[in-house]
C-alpha cells in the first residue's frame, strides 16, 4: 500500500513515494511490517524530433524502516534439508565451536537447542520438535542514495532503471513499462 506525488515544471521533476508493505510467511508468527521512502529530483530531457520521447535522470535520498522483532517456529526437520554427512559433521563441529564461545548463561539457553540438532544430525527423529525463535535487528543503514533514469520511446513504451548505493545497503531495480492510453476520443469541438 503506498502513494506517489509528482510533479514538474520546465525540465525539472519532483517525485515523492512511499509505500507500506506487511511480509507474511508461515515461519513467522506475526506480520512484518516496513516502510520505504524515497525523494527523487529529476531533469527530464525531451526530444526535439518526437515530443512524445524523453530521457528522465534523477536521483535522491531513500529510507526504509522494518519493525525490528521477529519471532517464529520452525521444526528441526526444517532447518537442513538434504545435508550429507560430511556437511552434518561439519555443522556439527561449527555448534560445538559456537557453544564454547558462550558465557554459561548462554549456554544454559542455548544448550538444549544445540543437542536436539546434534541427534538430527545423529541419524535420530526430532519427531514434532521444534524451535522458537524471536530475533531483535536493525537495518544496518535505513539511508541510502537512489540514482536511475527512464527512457521513454514514445506514449506507451518505457524503459527504466534505477540503483540504490552508498550507506549500508544497496537495491537495483530494471523494468519495461507499458502506459495504457484513455479509451475516450479527444473532442475537436471548442468547449
């Protein structure tokens, strides 16, 4: 869900979005909601041959805010599908390696995880086991700056492309557009 306010005078384009989106997946026990906005400033270039063809270039800043819990369950048969047995060794000697890097505390809560995997790994059924997890992040960067262009060849037809860099996270996004015409004839006659 989301809205875009644009606008321009002589050459020069404002264009101003946002969009609220919710990611539901059946590993995770609530919604996630985030939130994108982005600014851009753009110079639009038009053909002096085809009125209809231009090249737009902006760029601009974009923020994006994703609430920061999650939590979730998923069962052991889940987590590592299709592992040999070297791999299985191999994880299992990387949660031993972890687990004694734990503070004690750390250990108590982690401890009865880490044997249910090691029996998975050991050929045992977990059954219905399960883990409950709740992860607490943050973006690393929620700014970033958003460089693109867009031409387009004539009413209906466009092309764009568009790079988010710079700060800690980066997008890019690549699209042929298509804009329908209104269905209604333009009236000759003068108002």
């Amino acid at each position: 869900m989301g809205f875009t306010i644009a606008g321009g005078f002589q050459g020069i384009v404002l264009i101003f979005d946002n969009s609220f989106n919710w990611l539901n997946t059946d590993k995770l026990t609530d919604l996630v909601p985030a939130y994108n906005a982005t600014l851009r400033v753009a110079h639009q270039f038009i053909s002096y041959n085809r009125a209809e063809r231009n090249i737009t270039i902006w760029m601009g800043p974009c923020f994006q805010k994703i609430r920061a819990d999650t939590k979730g369950v998923i069962s052991i048969n889940e987590i590592f599908p299709g592992f040999d047995d070297s791999q299985k060794q191999n994880a299992k000697d990387r949660l031993t390696d972890w687990y004694t890097g734990l503070t004690p505390p750390q250990q108590a809560v982690a401890g009865p995880i880490i044997e249910k995997i090691k029996e998975y790994f050991d050929g045992r059924d977990p059954g219905n086991g399960t883990i409950t997890y709740e992860l607490d992040k943050k973006i690393a960067g929620p700014w970033n700056l958003v460089f693109g262009s867009q031409l387009q060849f004539n009413k209906n037809w466009m092309f764009r492309v568009e790079m988010g860099a710079y700060g800690k996270r980066s997008q890019f996004l690549f699209s042929f557009n298509y804009r329908f015409q209104s269905l209604r004839k333009k009236s000759t006659q003068p108002l």
